[in-house]
C-alpha cells in the first residue's frame, strides 16, 4: 500500500473525489443506508447476507471495555500458548532479546509466554511485514519475529504475508513453530518487473513449505497490487501475467506432494479485480481503504462494506470457480509526516479516529462472518520515504508500544472456522 505519492488524491478506482462521494464509489449514507449493515437506518433487506443491524454514531452492540484479563488467559489457553502472567513467578521470564523489548518469555521454552490484558482476539486476520524484511538489507531477526507472533496471537489466529525476502516465511513459520500459538498464515510471494526476482521470491516459499510443510499455512498470494502498479496501457498485461504466475505456481506446489491443496490467489486493489483475473485465483484479496476514498470517519466501516461488496464480491460471483473474496487490508493511519497530508477529502489521520474505526468495523464484520485482515499490526518506518500518512497505519508504534486505543469486546465468529 506504499505506493502513493505524497500529497495525492489517490482514490480506490484512481478516480478524483467528489464532494459528498468516496472513490467513485457513489456512496451516499442515507440514501443506500437501508441496505448497509453498518448504517443506522438499515432495513435488513436489499443483500442476500444476513447482516446484523449496527449503528455507526452510536457504536451500538460493541461494549468497550479496558482491563480485561481473564478473556485474555482463556484466549492464551485456545490458542496454544502454554503461559499467561502467572508464569512471571516462576522466576524463568525475561523480555526478549529483540529490537523492541516488551515481551517476556521463557528463553528455555518459546510457549511459555506474558501475555497484554489490553490485547483482545477481535480480528479475523492482520496484514503483517515482519521488522527489517527488506532487501538488501535483510535485517529481520527470530527474536523479533517471534515478539511479533506472540503480540499478534492475541489479537487474531490468521496473518497474510507480502512477501518471501529475507527469510521472513521461515522466520515466521519457525516463531509459531516455537510459541505453539494457534496461527495460520497466507504466506505471499511478491510479483513485479523482474521475473528472475519474482521466481526467487517464490522459490522462497516453495523452500519453506518443504521444511515447515503446511500445517499452519493458509494459502500463498502471488503478487500485491501488481496490476494497481502497472501502467494504464499495460493493465491486461499485467492481469494475464499474474494468471499464468498463479497456474504455474499451482504446478510447483503440487510437485511437494503436501497433505493438502493450498489455495492460490492475489491481492490488489479493490477496484482493480476482473473476471479474467479472478477465474485464475483460487482467493481474491483486496486492499480497500476508506482513508484513501476520503470518507469521514464516522462513513468508513460502511464505506468499507459496500465497497468490497460491490466490486470485489461481485466479480467473484460471476465466474464460475467463484474464489473466495477477502479483504486484504482495511485500516485507518493514526499520523502524517506533513500537516497538508493528514487530512484527505473528509478523512482525518488520528488515534481517536482509529478508535472509531475499532469500535465500528471489527465486531461487525465478524458478526457477518466476514473475511479481513486488518492493516495494520506495527508502523513501519522504513516507509517515511513515501512520506504523508504511510508509516502510521500500526496498532502499536514501530517500537511495539501499543497505542492510546481500547480494543472492543467481541468475539470471532463460529462462521469463520472455515475461513
């Protein structure tokens, strides 16, 4: 999602904004209330889900509660993790040996873990680059992937994954691995103009699967907004390369003989899904910002909806292998680097209204047992060079402090078992 210049008008289908509209998207709150979920005046008809009826102004249904311990241990015992705050008495706790010291553990034995009562297991799925996964540079570390797992498993049981650099598949593999945390992850192998990087990069996943096999592997997305990047006269290109990329790689995984078949698919924007592109792809992800359609933020979780439904949803439902949609990021940025760029169209940067992004989307859509990754767990730094709202889209600070924010009381879905 870093591609934006600072300072533009980006919108989801690269179309300018509109007073009173949100990425060409026409979205109109009260007159198309009715059949949004996320509205207050909704009817409950007009969309074959059966969504629950939630207001956004009110925050009705969403009890925010701070403290809360108890959820959290019993999380920590589903999960798979072997230790809560208890464990600190044992007098084998200590923070780990990472960049950012803030959890504890025992270096003996990676299961036994503290966990953060102020963390609770409300998202279906975080988008997630690990610290430092960048070439040349290829800094990532096992401690610091593994301080990451074991915040992120008490937020969710599901990651997606950007790419294969830098021994980030296996540094992730290995950490749940060692932490015996219940998490599957989407591993990614990122697609762009050199083909010989791209082979590497799935070649990277390919190795990790024959070491780690599949067990907490999801699926594997090729590309991220390959097609949002290309140039406008090369879109079809673009889509017809990523289809052959995703065949290809079938192919190759297939070869590994593992005990069960791994979906294959991509991620992009949300405007930019075909037919053509979606009948290759096993899953369909899309990037769906309400930030970048310049919605008020009280609009955003149903903007973000009707959006996904209206374009992404739609398209896999008129070809007939009918991938599975998700959405790959949703979020909303606490901070910009300028002052002119923390603001667009009526979206404001901030933590109050990531707050309010918490406190109306995430319950919602997992009442609805809807299929997203949030956007996302960390900032991330190394995208200053991007400039405007870029490296503030984390839950927590690049240092792993949690921001000032509450996380709602929900729970996932038993819709979502299967996804």
């Amino acid at each position: 999602m870093y591609r934006h210049e600072s300072g533009s008008a980006w919108s989801l289908d690269e179309e300018p904004l509109k007073e009173g509209g949100a990425a060409g998207a026409g979205y109109q709150a009260v007159q198309r209330g009715r059949d949004n979920p996320f509205a207050a005046n909704y009817s409950g008809g007009g969309k074959k889900r059966n969504w629950k009826k939630w207001a956004i102004g009110g925050l009705l249904g969403a009890v925010v509660i701070g403290g809360v311990v108890g959820g959290i241990a019993a999380w920590k015992a589903h999960s798979g993790g072997s230790n809560s705050s208890s464990s600190s008495g044992s007098g084998k706790m200590q923070y780990i040996d990472g960049t950012a010291k803030v959890v504890k553990w025992n270096p003996s034995d990676p299961s036994q873990f503290e966990t953060d009562s102020r963390l609770k297991p409300i998202f279906y799925g975080l988008a997630y680059t690990p610290y430092n996964a960048l070439e040349p540079w290829c800094g990532a570390t096992l401690n610091n992937v593994t301080q990451d797992i074991i915040l992120m498993s008490q937020m969710t049981t599901r990651l997606r994954m950007y790419g294969s650099a830098c021994n980030q598949t296996q540094l992730v593999l290995q950490a749940i691995q060692d932490t015996k945390v219940n998490m599957t992850v989407w591993l990614g192998a990122y697609v762009g103009d050199n083909t010989t990087v791209n082979a590497q990069q799935q070649e990277f996943v390919l190795d990790a699967l024959k070491i780690y096999g599949a067990d907490h592997v999801s699926g594997v997305t090729i590309g991220n907004e390959y097609v949002l990047n290309a140039a406008a006269d090369q879109k079809t290109t673009a889509i017809n390369y990523l289809v052959q990329q995703m065949s290809s790689f079938r192919t190759a995984l297939a070869a590994l003989n593992l005990p069960k078949t791994l979906p294959v698919g991509t991620a992009d924007a949300g405007s930019a899904f075909t037919t053509t592109l979606a009948a290759g792809a096993d899953f369909i992800m899309a990037n769906v910002h309400p930030w970048f359609g310049g919605l008020a933020i009280d609009q955003a979780a149903g903007w973000t909806w009707e959006f996904f439904e209206e374009n992404d949803v739609a398209i896999s439902n008129q070809v007939s292998n009918k991938p599975t949609p998700y959405i790959a990021e949703t979020g909303w940025p606490t901070a910009s680097m300028t002052p002119e760029n923390a603001t667009l169209g009526g979206a404001v940067a901030g933590v109050s209204e990531l707050q309010t992004f918490l406190n109306t989307y995430p319950c919602q859509a997992n009442a609805n047992s809807s299929y997203y990754f949030y956007f996302e767990p960390f900032d991330e730094p190394w995208k200053e060079q991007f400039g405007g709202v870029e490296p503030y889209w984390g839950l927590f600070d690049s240092n792993r402090k949690l921001k000032d924010i509450t996380f709602p009381t929900c729970s996932i879905d038993s819709g979502h078992a299967s996804g």
